[in-house]
C-alpha cells in the first residue's frame, strides 16, 4: 500500500461523510434492553456496493440485498440485531419485503432503494410487528450525529461499538469514509459474522465503487480469524453519494488508488477492532509472511498458522513455541526452506535462517505478554508476501460460546 | 462394513497376535520418569505396510520410515516419545540412522528391516546416546506379554494407554490383529499426530496389506479432529507375519474384505480411543452424515462440523444450537435441502424436514450431557453418507495447550 496522508478523524463514525444521516433504537426484538435498530440514509441518491457472506445457508436480508444491490441507486441501509432472520421459512423472507416496503414510503423512497441486514439468533421467527412499530421513530431520529446510535444498534455481544472515519484530498476536495461495524465471534476469513456499513461522500462511478470494496474486504476482513466459522449474514455495504464535489473518479488512475487505499485502510482499522473485540480475545497478533514463491503460497501458510487452535492457546499462554510454528508452516502444504526460515515476534528472533536462537526466549516471551504484537515469517524461497490478523484462544472464549442460544 | 462375528480379546495388545513380541522402558529421552522407548518385533520375517503425515515439515524417522517401507521383508518397530526428532538438523537423521544400526545389529537382522517412529518436542537435539545406551534392555525384555509395556513407552500426554486386539475365523484359521496407539491434542484428520502400530499373524501379499491399511486409515484416522492440527510425525505401521497359516491373502475377495473390514475396525476403535484421551476432552460426538450428493459432499459437511469450534464449544455446553450446525452446513458449501433438512442426537429431532422441533429442545439437551452420543444429520438430496468422530472444546483443552513447551 502507497503511504499516504489519511486524517483519521476524531470521533469518525458513519455519519461523518457530508450528506448522511443515522439512528438507532430499541425496537423489541431483542429481550434484553438494548438497542437493536439502525438506519444510514443519504440525503441524496447514492450508488452503493456490497459483499456477501458465502455460505449456502443465507439469511433472508442477504438474499434480498444481494439482488437489490444491483440498482442504480440507493438511499439507505436499514439494519436490526437480536435475529438473525435466517432459517425461518416464508415468514421471514416476507419480513424483509414488508420491513424494506415500510421504510422506504416512510423515507418517501422507493423500496429498492433500502438495502436491509440483520444479525443474531438463526431459525427464530423475526418479530416483524415489534421491528415496524419501532420504524417511525428510528426514521424520525435520522440525524447528522447519529452515527454513533447507529453502531449501537447492530451489536450483538460486541463489548463495544466499532467505528472510525478517515479524510483524505482530491485536488482540493476533502473526501472522508465513515464505518460502522459489529462483530465478536465467530469471525473468520471468507466473511465471517460480522456487519459493516461505510459511507463516503466520494465521487466515483458504482464499477469502480465495487472494485475497490471487493479489493478491500479481500486485504482485510478476509484475512482475520476469531474462531473458524462463517456465519449466515455476513454483510459489508458502502453508499457513496458524491457530495465532496470531486472529479467523478471513473478510471484506475491515482485518483482510484487513492481512494482505494484510504477505503483499505478503513476496512484494516475496522478488521482489527472485530478481532480485539472477539469473544475471549486478550491478545492480537498480525501476522507478516514474506520470502514465498507467490502470494498464494503466503496467504496459505498465514491462514494455517492464524486458524490454528495450537497456535492460539500459545498466545493464550504466552509461549514461543516455535515447533508448532514449524509443524503448522508444513501443514499447509507450502514450500519453504528449512535453512532460510526466520520467525520473530516484534523484531526478536526465534529462529534465524533456520537456526534457534536460544537466548532470545526469554525476550519473545515478553513480546507474547502484550495485548497487540507482529509475527514476522520469512519462508526464504520468493518474494510474495501476505498479511493476516488472528487472536488467542482463551477458556473464556470458550466458556462465552458453550451457553450461547440457551 | 459387513457385519462379521470379530472376537475382541481381552487384554488384547499388539502381542496378542502369535508370533510377536514387545518390550517399552525408560531410557532417559524424557526428563520425568516415564516409559519412552518402545519395541515391537515379529519373530519371522514380516510385511509391512505404512501411511505418514502429510505435513510438509516431516520428522527424520518419518523420513526414514517412509523409504524404508518399500522394503519386502521387516522384522521390527523402534519407537520413543519425548523428542519428536524433527526440525533439529544433521544430528536428527544421523540419530535416526546409528539407533537403527544398533537396534538391528543386537536383533541380528538387517538395518532395512527396522521401521522407526517417534514423538514428542520439535527442534530439540535428539539424546542418541541416552537412547542407545538404553536399546541392550529393550532387546532383552522383548516378551510375548511385553504389548502394555510397549504402549507405555509411546506415550507422551496421553493420560493411558490405548489398546485393542479382534480375532476373526478365515477358514479354520483364527487370525489376529492387535494394535497400539498414542494420542493426544493435535489429533486431526490427515494423519494428525498420532502414533499407531498394528500387528497381525495374517498371511497377505504386501500389495493387498497396502490396501487394507489405506482404507482404514482413510475411514477411521483421517475422520477425526480434537483440534485443527496435522504433525511432523504422524506414522501408523502395520507388520504382518503370517503365522495365523490362513492361506495366503492374494485377491480382493471376500476373505480380503473380512480382513479389510477387521483392520478397520480395529482403527475405528483405536480412534474412537484417541478422541476419548484427546487432552481435555469430556464428550465424544460421532457424527453421521446421509442424504448427500455424493461421498465427497457427506465428507465435506463431516468436516465442517466436526472441526468448528463453534460446534464444539457448543457440546461443551451441551447446548442443542441447530442454528450454528446449519451455518455449518451452509459453510461446507455442500447442496442441501432446506425443507428436508433433518438434525438428531441419539435419535432426539430438533430438525425435522426443515422444522424446528421446540418440544425435543429439553431431551436434546440431555443427550448432550452424556460423555458419548452419536449427531445425525440428513441433507435430503440423495443417499451418500460419512462418518466423523469429533470431541467438545473445553476450557481444559486451551489450559493445557497453553503451557506445553515451557
């Protein structure tokens, strides 16, 4: 990534981006008393993007949104936690339908202008009479702060709400991309659980919008892992609707790239934060794989080693168990060179072209004790490299997902 | 499988089988006093026949052993736990030679006649000398009840022993097969690390022993996960020395297939025994999936489930949450059909064609509770099946994996 000047925005969230509004209410559907319902709408039409988890077992909003997006324009997001709408035959699917109607005559849009996610328990009936009565005020609510109501809104048992926007120049123009997400759980490569919507006030043509979301959740949220499951309503959404007044940005040019890597860069920020706010996770550790044959060999041994349980429970107990390392690198297939094979923590050493490095133990130890730390791996056999974000397994993780639905 | 009247022995072990004997001590490999040498040797000329793990980073006596093994005659396996022997340079594989040297030469037979494994820490020197200073004794305490010994002396985690013998008729001829294992943690398809050495006093051709031990292999140790991890050092080794004086085994008939099936059983109970002492297990789910496609899509939703931890987190809740396994379904990226989906424990619906049976919640959850229950799950598109033994993820499993190497 070409390092350039992005101004990550003090208290950035979704509405920070000219031209959007957001809110979040509690509307019922969740028993506890806590937010459950969000809406992101621009005030005026905006193109929009999207990816979708790929599992086969696809919640309704996923099914819906996944044809919606294809639209010329769009206005708005709306979006629910606490059920996850999945699993629960016809009624659910015209849920979506009469939820997505009732919010757009509200907006005094069209319906194929909402796009719709929702998130929580799978195979329950969706409370669609509790979500509507709750839509008058959620619309009603709309507002230029209200972003942060809005993360509120589409949390599960996310510890805390995951948001952030940056600024960056046009020519003259400042563009600025807002996100909301939730995650916890369950997040694993291939668009795992989670949900996140960005917006941007960027000028750019919806092919391009598209490419550069793809590129973007492909560096970031498809290379994370909490646990190794993939939910049934993974969503990641973007609305852009132009009012930075930039050059529309309709060619890969240093324009694009330069959105393009400030959108990534959002995406990393938010990846990270769904993995410190993993269930059980006391411990993030980005792994750097370089010195492959090519850049799916490194992605192959960085997926091996950040979805191995053995390698977890070692951060877990702070234990430089380099072997398993070794033993995981093998495991995925991946040519490498024994003799050129580094691993450090942070800079320290383990091995270094294949050779122990007794005496840094003590010190990489250290390392694994802090809440945030790199594993750099050297395969000594090319030149393609590869980033993943993972985290330690802990008994709480464990305890947190044996009594989840009961 | 056919079901065949097998015998299993009391007691039965690796020297049930005529014609074998076995020996385990301690030689000083490992640092605590506890059996770490083991030897099992045919008193005629035997065939062998081995599969190895897949992993790229292999250990020197799996090297070895994977050469050796196209030998035509064997006579023995050394084996010791404590020092996996891997990823420890020059020395390993020198190790691996001189005990094989010395293990033959006080046998009287030929170095190519020994197979060897071993098991334990990664990229620690090998302790030859120690070892071979304790091989005299290993020689000598070779014994036709020597099995429990031999089992003892490759363990490394393992809380005890696994044994097992079954005899079956061919002809007038009672045949044997006895079998020891060792296990542990990092137990996963594809050969994960485990050791098993069978023997047999069958009479077979190399080819068909090959066969026969592929087959089992394949239906029974590469259908398994406690965790997610695959070894540098996963062997499992058959002799055959054909003192049972069936007549020779040399087509794939209905006496192969008896044979064949007898192995497999002996593998699935040797299996079943590994997830059992996997390191903090307290359940043992099988789980049996039908109405697939094809084989390959039954194998493919086994897998899914059976390494999620998500499902095994929830077996240590003894939570019946249908909702994650049909997210497991859906992320195997297998054809279903979602109003014929049917999920059962020990026979208790909670899905049935596609429903949600509500009022079994409460007996499921009591199935759960058991130490060992079966899963059915039927996909309704056809009539491919598999099976897939798994365990809970508990608190324990991450405590102990935590702190292994310092």
């Amino acid at each position: 990534m070409t390092k350039v000047p992005f101004e990550k925005r003090r208290g950035g969230t979704v509405t920070t981006p000219l031209g959007f509004l957001a809110s979040g209410i509690r509307s019922g559907i969740k028993q506890k008393k806590k937010y459950d319902s969000a809406l992101i709408v621009s005030e005026n039409p905006a193109i929009a993007a999207g990816t979708f988890t790929l599992n086969r077992a696809k919640a309704w909003p996923v099914i819906y949104s996944m044809k919606a997006i294809h639209g010329a324009r769009h206005r708005g997001i709306l979006a629910s936690s606490g059920n996850a709408n999945c699993f629960n035959g016809a009624q659910g699917k015209a849920a979506v339908a009469d939820a997505v109607a009732s919010v757009a005559h509200l907006l005094k849009v069209s319906p194929e202008e909402i796009l719709i996610a929702q998130t929580g328990l799978i195979g329950v009936p969706f409370p669609i009479n509790r979500f509507k009565r709750g839509l008058p005020k959620l619309v009603e609510r709309l507002s230029p702060d209200g972003g942060k109501k809005a993360a509120k809104g589409i949390l599960t048992t996310d510890l805390r709400t995951k948001e952030v926007a940056l600024s960056f120049h046009l020519g003259k123009k400042r563009v600025t991309i807002g996100a909301v997400a939730k995650g916890a759980g369950m997040v694993h490569p291939n668009m795992a659980t989670m949900l996140c919507f960005i917006t941007t006030d960027v000028k750019i043509t919806k092919r391009l919008l598209r490419r550069a979301l793809r590129r973007a959740v492909d560096e970031t949220f498809n290379r994370l892992a909490i646990d190794n499951d993939q939910s049934t309503n993974d969503t990641v959404l973007i609305l852009a609707n132009g009012q930075a007044g930039n050059h529309t940005i309709a060619r890969v040019d240093r324009r694009y790239r330069l959105f393009r890597d400030a959108l990534e860069e959002v995406c990393r920020y938010v990846a990270r934060e769904l993995v410190r706010g993993g269930e059980g996770v006391t411990k993030v550790c980005t792994l750097h794989i370089s010195g492959a044959k090519r850049p799916t060999d490194a992605e192959k041994v960085a997926r091996q080693i950040g979805t191995s349980m053995l390698f977890k429970t070692m951060l877990a107990g702070a234990d430089p168990n380099w072997g398993r390392l070794v033993a995981a690198i093998g495991a995925s297939g991946v040519d490498f060179d024994s003799k050129r094979l580094d691993i450090s923590f942070d800079g320290v050493f383990v091995l270094s072209h294949g050779k122990l490095r007794v005496s840094n133990l003590p010190k990489a130890r250290r390392v694994l004790q802090k809440r945030e730390f790199d594993l750099n791996i050297g395969l000594g056999k090319g030149h393609a490299r590869a980033e993943f974000i993972t985290s330690d397994l802990t008994p709480k993780y464990v305890l947190i997902n044996s009594s989840y639905s009961s």
